[in-house]
C-alpha cells in the first residue's frame, strides 16, 4: 500500500455555508439537527445546530468522499482497494444506523407525545433521547467549583455503535472537528472552548499558524522532573 501522502486529492473541503443534502432526506436532516441541537444546545455559547454538526454527519454518511482530508486542506485523499471497500462496508452499516435511528426517534415522539421528534419541545425531545439511550439525560459539566467528577464518554471509532452512541460521538466531531469536514462552522466549537485554531489545515503546514505562544518558555527541569530533584539533593 502506498503512503498516504502519495494518494491523490480530489473533490475540495466541505463548503459550510451549504445545506445540500447528501445523504440524509429533508425529514432525516431536520430530525439529526434537532437531536444534535438537544447534545450540545445552544445557551450563551454557539451549540451544534450553529456548528453544522448534521451537516458533518451527512458528509461523513455520504460515502467515502469525505473521510480523509488533505493535509494542506484543499480537498479530500481518494481511497482505492481494499481500503475502499472496507470504508464503503462501515459507511454502509452507520447509513442503516441512522435510517433507523430516525425512525426510532419518530416511533418514541409519536407513541409518548403523539408527533414527529422534530415537533417537539426541547424538553419532550429530551424525554425521547432519554427513553432511546436508556439513562437519564446527563447534568450540566462544572468546569470550576465542586461540581463532581463528571464522567464523559469518548469513542475513537465508532465501528458498531448503537445510534445514540454513534449520534452522540458524532455531533461531538460536528462541533470540535476541523471545519474542512463540514462541521464547526466559523470555528464556533474552537471558540466556545477558547481554542485559536488555524484559518485552514494549509496553515499547520506553511508554518502559518503555531502553537509556540502557548509554551512554556522559562522553566526548570527539576520542576518537571521530581527525581532531578532529588539527586541534585544527594
């Protein structure tokens, strides 16, 4: 297999300000929408709905034209063989997932408030993702304060997730994930968590943009390496 760097480029980055539906339907975007918006809603800070987190979700559905971003950004790694087709398998599965999640989510809306889950409230949306997942909705996260020890679920990869499990990891990549892929648009999730980021994955490569502000410039190694401590001690 050849390096990836060696892999063509095709196609160019998802455009943000688009709403074309690759995958979903009409009724099937709006239903992810709402359900993401209630998994990072909007309060005094952006959440997914302004993020595109369901627009990240239909790229990523659509097949396998969006899986690998070039590394300087200007479009997406063309897959061949094997890989190809092991991507179009899993691509495959998680498009029955959420065709299924959103009638599930329809059949919870109707049989308990009598309409579609986009129809609803915030807080009877709430009640039918709790029902789906099975565990109450999780409690606001304290960043500061005695707040708890908030336990947050990470998937790095999302190979067999039940659709709550799946929605949920992906609205997360919608937000925070570089908006090449279609989500996080504006760079709203970068900013909400004080995050700069590059203007584009070019400036990672150009020496555009660095992270060298935030290092640490003056320090001791004894202050980073207790044992230094102590044998200048002995």
């Amino acid at each position: 297999m050849t390096s990836m760097a060696d892999w063509p480029v095709v196609g160019v980055p998802a455009d943000p300000g688009s709403d074309e539906r690759l995958f979903f339907d009409d009724h099937e975007w709006d239903t992810i929408e709402a359900a993401c918006a209630r998994i990072i809603p909007t309060d005094h800070d952006p959440g997914a709905r302004e993020a595109g987190a369901v627009r990240f979700i239909d790229r990523y559905l659509s097949g396998i034209d969006y899986v690998y971003a070039a590394a300087d950004g200007s479009g997406f790694l063309r897959m061949s063989g094997k890989l190809a087709d092991a991507w179009r398998a899993r691509i495959a599965d998680l498009q029955a997932t959420y065709r299924q999640g959103v009638r599930d989510l329809d059949a919870g809306a109707r049989e308990r408030f009598g309409s579609d889950f986009v129809s609803l409230s915030d807080t009877d949306r709430d009640a039918v993702l709790e029902q789906l997942s099975g565990a109450p909705k999780p409690a606001p996260v304290a960043l500061t304060g005695d707040g708890g020890n908030p336990t947050i679920q990470v998937y790095a990869f999302d190979d067999g997730l039940a659709f709550f499990d799946a929605l949920v990891a992906h609205t997360r990549q919608g937000f925070y994930g570089d908006p090449v892929y279609g989500g996080n648009a504006g760079r709203v999730g970068w900013r909400v968590i004080g995050f700069p980021g590059p203007e584009s994955l070019k400036d990672t490569m150009d020496g555009t943009y660095s992270v060298r502000g935030y290092y640490v410039q003056d320090y001791d190694w004894r202050d980073l390496i207790p044992h230094l401590r102590g044998a200048d001690a002995s």
